[in-house]
C-alpha cells in the first residue's frame, strides 16, 4: 500500500502487470479494498471542490451543432403490443443475403446426399451381414452332417 498501487490502480496509471497482481491480491486482503475505495472517495470530493464550471457560450455552441446535424426521418407506426414506436426504414443494398440463399440450397442437397449415402451404406452392411451368413451356414452344416 505505501508503494502508490492503490493510488495508480485507481487514477488508471498503472501497468497490466500491476492491475493484474493488484486483483488478485484484492479479495484476499479487504484493507486493499478499504483504502481503493477511501482513496476513491478522497478523489471524488476534491473533483467537487475543485470543479471549473464550462463557459456558459458552450452550452450554447453544442445546442447550435446538435441543430446543424440531419435529422433521420422516420414513421409512426404501431409496434409489438399496439404501443407507438418509431422505425427508420433501411434500404438493403447489399448482396449478402443472395449468396446465402445459395448456400442454403447447396447445403440442403449435401445433407439428403449424405442421408441417402448413409441408407445405402446400412443397407449394403446389412446385405453383406446377410451374405457371410450363407457362406458359413452351409459348411457348418455339412460338417454337422458328417458328424
């Protein structure tokens, strides 16, 4: 605490190395806590004294640019529950949305590809099962016959 961390922590001086140590250290010790927020505290009153209030033609000034500034146009139109709400409409330029369409589709014909192909490889699984079967069941019998 007598090294300046609490103070540097808290005015945002302090190295990425400090804050992090300094965080870690904090739940472990509530006096580090104490002190960042008294020194907060301490720092936020003298801001109140020592405040210069703006000139008053600034006020003004940024009344003036806030004017200068285009209005967007919009129109009322009823919202979700019937409550009034104000919509700007955005025109879509923008051939994003097309070439994802595109994909979609290409998607759609792989995934039935893919469940087609997966049919067809149980079925010929099961076939094949099937086959080997036949080929082992009759020399199992023959030898159960010469037995």
């Amino acid at each position: 605490m007598q090294s300046g961390i609490v103070e540097s922590y808290a005015l945002g001086l302090a190295t990425s190395d400090e804050v992090v140590e300094f965080e870690q250290l904090i739940p472990h010790f509530p006096e580090l806590k104490e002190a960042l927020q008294e020194f907060e505290y301490h720092l936020e009153l003298f801001s109140i004294d020592n405040e210069i209030p703006p000139p008053p033609e600034l006020r003004a000034k940024i009344e003036d640019n806030l004017r200068a500034l285009p209005a967007i146009p919009g129109q009322a139109r009823r919202g979700y529950r019937g409550r009034r709400t104000e919509y700007v409409d955005a025109k879509e330029t923008s051939d994003h949305i097309r070439v994802h369409k595109v994909w979609r589709k290409l998607f759609i014909a792989v995934f039935i590809l893919s469940k087609l192909f997966l049919i067809a490889a149980i079925y010929y699984f099961i076939e094949y099962r099937h086959a080997e079967k036949q080929l082992h069941q009759p020399a199992t019998t023959q030898q159960a016959r010469q037995n």
